[in-house]
C-alpha cells in the first residue's frame, strides 16, 4: 500500500484527553497503543464509556455481562495507564445521538476539560462492505456535537446553573480512531505490548466472539501488530494508529 503524504502527525501540544466511546473494548480495538505512549509521556487520559457492553456477549445474560465487561474495560484502561474509567449507563444496541446524550457528554467535557478528545469511528462503514453500529455512529456524532455544545453557555445552560459546571472552551482537536478516512498519524513502538496486553484483558468477550476459545492475547497481538502495521504502511513505514482529526 502506498504511503499517503496527506497524513500528518498528530498534534503532541497538549496535556490532557477525554476518550469517549460506546462499548468496553472499542479504544482497545482502536487507539490504545497511542493512549499508551501519551500515558508514558505524562499525559493525562480518562475514558467515558457510554454503555457497559452489556449485550456483547451472547452467552451471558446483560446484567452479568455489563459486571464482567465493565471489569475488564477497568484492568485493560489500568494496563495503558488510564486510572480513571467512567460510564453513563445508556442501553447497549440502542444508543441515540439526541440531546440527552449531548448534554451527558458536555457535562463530562466541562468535568474533565480536556484539550484532545478521543472517540471511534462514527461513519456508515469501516471503509468497505462492513456496516458499522448504531452504537459506534451515534457516539461518535454526539462526541463531534458535544466538543461545541460544552464550550457554549446558552446550549445546556443547565449544567452551570444546577450543576456548576462552567464552560469549556479547551477542546482543539477530536481525534476519530478506526475512521476510513484519516488524516493523522501517530507512531508507536514501546506502547504495542501495553496495547495487545489492554485489548487481551477483554478475555470473556474475546473468547465468545465467532470461532469461540480463542486464546485472548494471541488474538489480541494478531489484530493489534496487523493494524499497526497497515497504519505504517499508509504512513511512513512504522507502526501507526491512525486517525480522522477535526480541528475546533
């Protein structure tokens, strides 16, 4: 595959991060190798989850699910050194972009005052056949809406007034990981055993998706070095996670 010189590096000027998803398990399949490396370099990262993943595993009936997964989102966040996981409790499947998830997510983004948000691909598809989730589309619309939406004292005007929460007009950047159509680039090297260790620490998932009893961090280094290694190939040649980068 060809290198693509439209890809830039990604922004390093920054201190702190929000990384908001839908599932338990989207930032490993996506940006944690970066997470890692930012964590190691002393940037400061929390993860939002939108809903336990309660319906991710069709073995295990949602409430025991969402107990299990959100267990495994903590230990595998703790390995590339993110500590501080929370979740908003929406319904697993059945997510909607509207306003109360707008104003949920401009109240974590006024909490946490992130300079950078992190989020996963919100388009129809990954890039080709492969529809994507409501779930994923939605939360990644309602990230993009939000980053706005927080810094606007008459959008929410709620949340200063019965919550004390003051805008925030800090977000510069929303970085989209797994988008098909990326922009940026970061190069990762010490922080791919972190990444594979985080994405094997999703074990019960791992092992009740199809082809079930599969080794959790052998397919976790599988998937991890094969999207590093395509995101190099599209960059300059080293392990890259790649992302769709929206200025503010």
């Amino acid at each position: 595959m060809p290198v693509e010189p439209h890809l830039s590096p990604m922004p390093k000027d920054w201190q702190r991060a929000l990384a908001v998803v839908a599932h338990p398990d989207d930032l490993e399949y996506g940006a944690a190798a970066a997470i890692a490396e930012w964590t190691a370099a002393g940037r400061e990262i929390s993860y939002l989850l939108v809903t336990r993943g309660e319906a991710g595993i069709d073995g295990l009936a949602p409430a025991e699910c969402a107990t299990v997964r959100e267990a495994e989102q903590r230990a595998g966040a703790a390995l590339v050194g993110v500590h501080t996981v929370e979740f908003l409790d929406h319904r697993d499947g059945t997510v909607e972009a509207g306003t109360t998830l707008r104003r949920e997510l401009s109240a974590a983004i006024r909490r946490h005052r992130p300079e950078l948000l992190i989020t996963l691909n919100h388009h129809d598809t990954w890039g080709g056949g492969n529809w994507n989730s409501p779930d994923h589309r939605a939360v990644g619309r309602a990230v993009l809406d939000a980053a706005g939406d927080a810094g606007n004292r008459w959008i929410f005007p709620e949340l200063a007034d019965a919550q004390g929460l003051a805008p925030w007009n800090g977000v510069r950047w929303v970085a989209v990981a797994a988008s098909p159509y990326p922009t940026h680039a970061a190069e990762v090297g010490p922080g791919i055993d972190r990444a594979v260790a985080s994405l094997a620490a999703h074990g019960a998932y791992i092992r009740g998706l199809p082809g079930a009893e599969q080794d959790p961090h052998t397919y976790a280094r599988s998937f991890i070095e094969q999207s590093l290694r395509s995101g190099g190939e599209r960059y300059r040649g080293r392990p890259a996670t790649l992302f769709q980068v929206f200025p503010r």
